[in-house]
C-alpha cells in the first residue's frame, strides 16, 4: 500500500507488514530510508565549478572577485544552481561575469573540501574551455562581481590563484596537457 502527499509524491510504502518512510523529492533522506533500512547521514555539499579559458598566446584568463580582492585570483565560474551541471554552470558563469559565449569541453580536475573551520565540505570541478579565445576580444566585467580579468602566464597561473585553489588550478593545468583528468582531496 502506498500513500501519497498532494503532490503525488510516495510518502510510505508497505513492505513485508511494516511501513518504511521514502524521502519526497524537496525533503532530505534521513533515519529509516528505504536505502540503507536505518539512520543515515547524507552529507550536504557546496558545488562550485571553474572554466580555463586559454589564449591564443597560451595565457590562461583569471579573475578577481570584489569579494576576494588582495587574496588571489580565480578561474572564472561559481555555484551550481539547482538542476544545473557543473558543466553547464560554467557557461552561464562566464556569459554573467564576462559576456562570453563558452562552452565546458572536458573535465580537468575534481576537488573535494572536507568541512573546515565552520566551512561546509565542497566539490570543486575545473573544465576547459572549447575555444581558445583572443585576448583583444572586449571583456563585459559584471560589475557586481568582478573587479578585474588578467591574462595570466600559464607557468603563473597557480601561484596567483588564491591560496586555497592553487593545487587545484596546478592539477588543472597538469591535466590540461596530459588529457587525464585529476582528483584531489584536501
């Protein structure tokens, strides 16, 4: 027997005489999920996705957030929203922040955060991008969010990341030649 909410969602299901809870689609899993038949504990994540966007000079183009200013640069890109992809969330990233029409081509590097200091853990993906593009090309700086846009040295580009993303762009970069995508945890 099933009984449903006025969505339609399954909210119980009878299974061998006794009624096991199912998550609705906007509720988190949790103590008796049909999954794991008792308490679980489902970790939330931010997920946060960057495009590098290399010059026909081989220069990699990087930002500088207001809300970073003096700590680093950083590769375009931002938060996933709801339903979107990683991939997908660098495109509408670097039409916002730039105004340029990019597509994510291949997965560089993955990076998971653990929790820290108060901080949520994190997935942090790193793409290229599908075109080179030409550093004359006029920039549209969003002027919420984006003090500046340099065309960093690739040999560079690591150490004026902001500290916490320098593995992961050195990783990206790695990547970026050998066509082997990397893992971090940190």
């Amino acid at each position: 027997m099933r009984r449903h909410d006025p969505a339609g969602r399954i909210l119980h299901r009878q299974n061998h005489g006794r009624a096991q809870r199912l998550a609705s689609t906007d509720e988190p899993v949790g103590r008796g999920s049909i999954w794991h038949g008792g308490a679980v504990s489902i970790p939330r994540y931010i997920v946060a996705a960057g495009l590098v966007l290399s010059s026909q000079e081989g220069r990699i183009l990087m930002v500088q957030t207001f809300n970073r200013l003096g700590a680093g640069l950083i590769l375009p890109g931002g938060l996933v929203e709801a339903g979107e992809s990683p991939a997908l969330t660098t495109s509408r990233e670097v039409a916002e922040e730039l105004g340029l029409q990019v597509t994510a081509e291949r997965l560089l590097a993955v990076e998971h955060r653990a929790e820290a200091a108060g901080r949520p853990p994190s997935m942090q993906f790193v793409f290229a991008a599908n075109q080179l593009i030409d550093e004359r090309e006029t920039l549209n700086l969003q002027p919420d969010e984006i003090a500046e846009a340099h065309w960093v040295e690739r040999g560079q580009a690591a150490d004026r990341h902001t500290l916490a993303g320098q593995a992961r762009m050195r990783a990206a970069l790695v990547a970026l030649d050998s066509g082997s995508p990397a893992y971090l945890e940190t």
